[in-house]
C-alpha cells in the first residue's frame, strides 16, 4: 500500500533519503519544504503524532492565567487551573467554533466565548449558555452541557515546556526525553533557573530552521565570533533515538562563554568532567524542540510551524542557579546572553530566506540535497524522521 507521502515524493526520492550511506544519500526534495499540499500532509501525519512543543509553563504561572498559542493551524490555549495545573485546550468553542481567548490573560475566574458568551470553568467543563432557550430562559430541554466542553488535549510540562500530543497515542513523553535525560545525566539541570527570552518570526519553512541548527559544518564561516580565540574546534553528529543534533568542543575563551565574548564570568554546571567543560551540544527532541546544552546555561528553542514557509521561533534562556538566573550581579552577563543569540538568529536570518526561495525552483531544475558524512549525519536522519513518522 502507497502511503500518502510516497504519493507526494515519490518512491525515488525516498529510498534515495533512506540510503544508508550519507555520501550516496539524497536529501528530501524542495517541494517538502516549499508545497503547501506537504504542509498540509505534516498536519495530519506528522505533528498529531509526536509530542510537540508548545509552549512555556511560565507564561502561565497562577491559576486563572491563559494563553493562545498557535502550532502547524491547531489554535491552541493554555490555562492554568484553580488546582494550579496547567491544562492545553483547542482554542475553539464547541458551539460555533469562535476562539474563547484573543490574548494572554491573567485572573481568569471562567472562561467565556466572546460571541454568544458560553462559558466554561477553567477545567473546560461547559458551566453556562445565556438566552439558550430564549431571552431570559438559560435552559433548553435535551440539551446536555457534558459533552460540551472545551476539548483538552493531552499535555505535559518538562524543563518548565509545555508539549501537547494531539492524537493522543504517543509513546509517554518520558520516552520522548529519555534519550537526553540519559545522555546529559551529568548536568544537574535542576539547578536552572529562568532567565529570559526572546522570539522572531522566520518567512522559512520549520525544517529548514531546525536543520540549521543540528549541523557545525557552518558555524566558522557564518558564526566566526564564536571562534575568536578558540582554535582545535572540532563537532561530530549525535543521534540518539529521537534526539538528534551536535556535539562540539570549542575551547572557550577568558569569559567561559560561548555565545558572548563580552559576559562576564557566570556560573557553570558543578562536577563535570574536565573533558565536558569546553563542550557545547545543540540536540533537537524531534520534531520541533531545540535544546543547546553549554557549561553555564541553556538555550531551549521551540521552531512552531505555521505555514509551509513560516516558522514562530521562540529562545528561552537557563541559567544556574537563582542569582545567574535573576540576580541583579549577573543581569549584564544574561543580556549579553541574549545578544549573543539574537547575532546568531541575524547571521542566521539571510540564508534560511535564500535557502526557502531556492528551494521553490530546484526540483525543477534537477539540483538534489547531498549530505557530508562529517558533519550532516543529523541532518539526514532528522529528515528520514519526518518521512518515517509520516509513512507510519
């Protein structure tokens, strides 16, 4: 039986994908990155079947605070309950599809839809329904409001993000974070605290923008401010599971900071290795969650689709322990933090927008994707990934 992305692809193109040998390899066609009918077959066989990233828990610190989010056309809503747990609901009401919540909210005591003022406790259980039978009468005989709630959606919090798994059938995300909890098991990541964050909008598909990120190969070229100082770089492919990404060792420079020559000194992760200190990791949780693991913070990245050629991107940062994480002693060394991924997304910036535009033309033309197998083994298997999960 031809899957439906075989139908899209073709037969070809994937098996050249799934080649095992990354030299001979193929790389997914431009039109998976570019056609909207690919787009619309990752809504319905590819993100409601991972846990998806979706947001961030503190957004929603107190009970009746909300938030609209929005991932790959699912309006989305997080609500902090009056037991203090954080539920997902599809934004829309059950009655004629309005979204109940526009913009984040703080104090919420229910929920009530803007259009014909139906209303739910934080819960999403359906509470109330105004003039149902008439002016004045708030009663309809047959009518059973238990079945009327807003729909939640199965969810989780792990290091403060949220993620949402629409279908429901997912392995549990324990499974889906295993391979990182196991593979940075030195790194006492209960010690991080938050520190900010920053987030952009990216006129390229989520792919591309993920892709970017689980490969060295150009960081001496377009990121050279994080080689000043630092020679014997060297970075390898890490794939385990469903976590992918890099491993690099930079030696750092005087500050101990990777990303900002300019912070000062801040406080790094205790009883590593010496071999772990000068290690940088940047990992994806497949398929849309990017975690960049130095010696004094983390950077937690969520790439949200919303169209076949634009992505919400949002950079949270971690820092060790509550004085790097807000103290007034350490707030230069967080901003420079900040700043200094802020050059990376710019550097970033032009050639994610010239790689989606050649994208659109070079099927036409015959010009295929190739691997490295230096440094562009994770690249290959995020994509076989995407193609597995869809032909699943």
């Amino acid at each position: 039986m031809t899957s439906s992305v075989e139908t899209l692809l073709g037969s070809e193109a994937i098996a050249a994908l799934m080649n095992p040998n990354p030299e001979k390899a193929k790389g997914l066609p431009g039109r998976a990155y570019t056609d909207p009918e690919f787009f619309k077959l990752e809504q319905t066989d590819l993100f409601p079947r991972r846990w998806m990233s979706v947001g961030v828990a503190n957004d929603v610190p107190a009970p009746g605070d909300a938030k609209p989010v929005s991932i790959a056309g699912w309006p989305l809503v997080m609500v902090r309950g009056r037991d203090d747990r954080l539920r997902v609901f599809l934004n829309i009401c059950p009655h004629r599809g309005m979204s109940p919540i526009a913009e984040p909210c703080k104090g919420l005591t229910n929920i009530r839809c803007p259009w014909h003022s139906w209303t739910y406790d934080l819960d999403g259980a359906l509470i109330a329904q105004p003039n149902i039978g008439g002016v004045g009468v708030n009663k309809q005989d047959g009518f059973d409001r238990s079945a009327l709630g807003l729909r939640e959606l199965r969810s989780e919090i792990w290091m403060n993000t949220v993620f949402v798994n629409i279908d429901g059938k997912a392995p549990p995300l324990s499974e889906h974070v295993g391979h990182f909890e196991r593979y940075f098991g030195e790194y006492d990541f209960s010690l991080l605290r938050h520190g900010g964050y920053h987030e952009l909008d990216i006129p390229a598909n989520w792919k591309l923008t993920v892709e970017g990120g689980i490969e060295d190969y150009h960081l001496p070229w377009i990121h050279s401010q994080i080689f000043t100082g630092r020679p014997n770089w060297w970075g390898r492919s890490v794939i385990e599971g469903t976590m992918i990404g890099t491993e690099s060792c930079i030696p750092q420079a005087d500050d101990g900071n990777l990303i900002n020559t300019r912070s000062a000194m801040l406080p790094k992760f205790p009883n590593l290795k010496p071999e772990m200190r000068d290690m940088g990791n940047f990992v994806c949780l497949f398929p849309n969650l990017g975690i960049t693991v130095l010696t004094d913070h983390i950077a937690v990245t969520q790439f949200m689709p919303q169209a076949a050629d634009r992505t919400h991107y949002r950079k949270d940062y971690y820092f060790v322990g509550d004085e790097a994480g807000s103290g007034a002693a350490y707030a230069e060394s967080r901003q420079a933090v900040s700043d200094g991924w802020k050059l990376i997304n710019a550097q970033d910036g032009p050639l994610v927008a010239v790689l989606q535009k050649n994208h659109a033309v070079r099927d036409r033309i015959g010009i295929d994707n190739r691997f490295t197998p230096a440094w562009e083994g994770a690249v290959q298997r995020f994509q076989q990934l995407v193609i597995e999960t869809m032909a699943d």
